[in-house]
C-alpha cells in the first residue's frame, strides 16, 4: 500500500512535471511569435501630410500640400549614404503647389533580412519625391509646362542609385551591401485629392510606405 502511494505521488509528480513543461515550451512559442510579428509588421511615423481641398487657377486644377517630417533615418543610414544627403529630423514643414487630382509621395527603401529586422535593425528609407497628377491620362498629357508638378526631396536619389548599381554589379561595395540588404526598392504611395482638407500620416513599414488619415 506504502509502494503505491509512492509510485502514485511520483506519477503525479512527473505529470505536472511534464504540464508546466508542455506550458513553459507553448508560452515561450507563443511570445516568440507576438514579437515576430510585433517586429516585422511594425510601422514607424514619417512625416505628416496635409492636402487642401481641389482649387483651380488658369493653369488647370490644383492643390496645396503641406509636407512635416516627424522622424529622419536610423543611424544606419550613414553606412550606405553620404551625411548630406540623409533625411533631416527637423520637423520643418515645406508647402508645394501641385497640378492634379491626385497626389504620390514615395522614395527608395533598403530592406534589411528578417533575420537582421528581429535583432533590431530598422529599415532605411528616404522620402525622394512628391508629385501630383491628374487621374484623366488626357489631362496629365495635356498638362501645361508651367503647371510643375514634382519635387525632388532632401537632395535626390544620387547615393541611393548607386548602392543598387553596387549591388547588381557585385563589386567590393555590393558584397559588403548584400550581407546585410535583402531587397533595394522605390515605395510611392498616393491619394485622391477631394473637395475637402485631409489629413494624412505617411508610414514607413517593412514592406514600404503607406498612408493613413490622421
């Protein structure tokens, strides 16, 4: 009677051994995903977009919109482009005139590996430009010379033309870049412009720009 009640308190034993085992291993799975996918769908604030409502002059229909940067690149931005030309953290704004019903705000993004993303590295990405168009094709041909539409920002893409060039070449340059660079893309994301203010935040995520309303 002794043997069983000893055999039964060590089954026992072993059992809830074996439960908070099986709870530990399953907690530390599910936490390891939430992070994954905390880390790799996480979104960082760029800038702040404010678009006017359509307006229209001798030149054709038009828009006003208002461009404030909320946060510059990560330090390791200055690895892979010159000083000069990384994104500003100043949050300046800076007031275009645009011909168009719509408008594109985008630049190039470098895309670290996963790998690299889940020990922290941020990936880097410059505002390049913002543009406005007209949705009619017509229209958009038909635009007048004067009725300028795009702007380049924070000095162009000259640095960031070259990395690509240097990773397709696989130079010494394109080598050292591919240890760490997974992808080299252009994101541009736009909206219809309405007969109303709106009020955008652009975000930078792991697959590229995006907007959202504010």
């Amino acid at each position: 009677m002794q043997n069983l009640i000893k055999v039964t308190f060590i089954s026992i034993l072993l059992l809830a051994f074996v439960v908070v085992c099986f709870f530990l291993v399953s907690f530390g799975y599910f936490a390891a995903w939430i992070y994954t996918y905390n880390v790799l769908t996480e979104k960082r604030p760029v800038a702040e977009i404010t678009v006017s409502s359509i307006k229209e002059d001798s030149l054709g229909k038009y828009f006003e919109l208002i461009y404030t940067p909320i946060e510059g690149e990560n330090a390791l931005a200055s690895i892979f482009v010159s000083q000069e030309n990384k994104q500003t953290k100043m949050l300046q704004s800076q007031l275009f005139k645009l011909y168009g019903d719509q408008f594109f705000i985008g630049g190039p993004v470098i895309k670290f590996y996963d790998s690299l993303i889940l020990v922290n590295f941020k990936n880097i990405y410059k505002v390049g430009e913002i543009y406005g168009k007209y949705t009619d094709t017509n229209k958009e041909k038909e635009k007048p010379k004067e009725a300028f539409s795009l702007f380049n920002l924070n000095q162009g893409y000259e640095d960031w033309r070259k990395i690509q060039e240097d990773i397709q070449s696989k130079n010494l340059n394109g080598i050292l870049y591919s240890l760490f660079v997974e992808t080299m893309q252009l994101s541009s994301v736009g909206k219809f412009v309405t007969n109303k203010d709106q009020k955008y935040i652009l975000y930078i995520s792991n697959t590229g720009f995006f907007l959202d309303e504010k």
